[in-house]
C-alpha cells in the first residue's frame, strides 16, 4: 500500500459519508415534501457542497504524487474532510417534517455551511501552493479558481438570501465550466 492509498483511505471514507450526508438528507426532505417545501437555495446548497466534496477528492487523486505520507497532512486532511461532513449534514435538517418550509432552515445554516466549504477551499489551495506551486493568474483560472473565493465570502456575509442564491448560481457553475474550458 502506497503513503497515498493509506492516507487517502481516511478521506476517502469521510468524504464517502458526506456525500452519503447530504444525499440522505436530500431523501429525508423529499419524502417529507408533503408536509415541507424544499425550496431552491436548500437545493442549490445541497448541490454546491456535493460538487464541492466531488471536487476535493478530485484534487486528491490529481496530487496523489505529491502528498507525502506524514502527520500533518493526515491530520489536515482529516480536518478538511471533517468540515466537509459537517458542512454536507448542515444543509439538511435531521428531521424535514419539523420545519414548513427549508428556506427558514436554509436560512439558519448557509453562513455555517458556506464558511466550512470556504475553509476547506482554503486549506486546499494554500495545500496545492505548498505541494504543486500557486495556481497561475491567467483568465481560466481567475474565473474558475479564483473568483470562487470572493464569491463564496460574499455568499457568507450577505444578509440577502437572493444574493446568497446567486452566488451558489456562480459556484456551482464553476464545476461544468472547468471541465469545458481547458
């Protein structure tokens, strides 16, 4: 066994369970949807930590060469991926039949659940500096790298849930352009 498979084994697993996280979450609130009104930004933040989660683990593969097997990367990496958990457990409420509607619930989470995703999407970069070297400045990696970081802030900070869904409009429109435009 490779240091990546071994060190990987763990994120995998966490990373698994998030995933596993928000899609039973999203199971939950779709058999409640007689009794409870999902509404778009609960979606739409569903989806974003879900590609988000997708997207880590990506990064993981694409580094496999680079990470050494050592204790602050285990522990790190554990760290990330336990924001990632938490974040996916967060979007959805444990029980959807309690709440009328899950833009309330949206409401009281997304600043939580934006924050990890940014926190993570911190670590991750400040990672791949340290490993692979910053990524460049040119205009692909300014809209789909970089411009993630202010967005997501904004999405955070912003007392306005229609600036909150925009801004998970532009995240999650990220991921399908960074696999079209090379």
């Amino acid at each position: 066994m490779s240091g990546f498979e071994f060190i990987f084994s763990l994120f995998g697993l966490i990373l698994g369970l998030a995933l596993a996280e928000g899609l039973g979450g999203l199971a939950r609130a779709l058999k409640a949807s007689h009794h409870v009104r999902i509404g778009w930004p609960t979606a739409l933040l569903g989806l974003f930590v879900s590609c988000d989660v997708v997207t880590f683990w990506m990064y993981g593969w694409a580094m496999r060469d680079l990470l050494p097997l050592s204790w602050p990367l285990l522990f790190g990496g554990f760290i990330v991926t336990a924001i990632y958990f938490i974040a996916a457990s967060l979007v959805f409420p444990d029980d959807p039949a309690a709440w009328a509607d899950l833009d309330a619930h949206f409401d009281r989470q997304r600043r939580k659940v934006l924050g990890g995703i940014l926190l993570a999407n911190i670590a991750l970069m400040a990672t791949v500096a340290a490993y692979a070297g910053a990524p460049s400045f040119g205009a692909r990696n300014l809209v789909v790298s970089w411009s993630f970081f202010p967005i997501a802030l904004l999405g955070v900070w912003t007392k306005h849930r229609r600036v909150t869904v925009a801004c998970l409009v532009w995240l999650i429109a990220l991921y399908p352009l960074s696999a079209v435009w090379h």
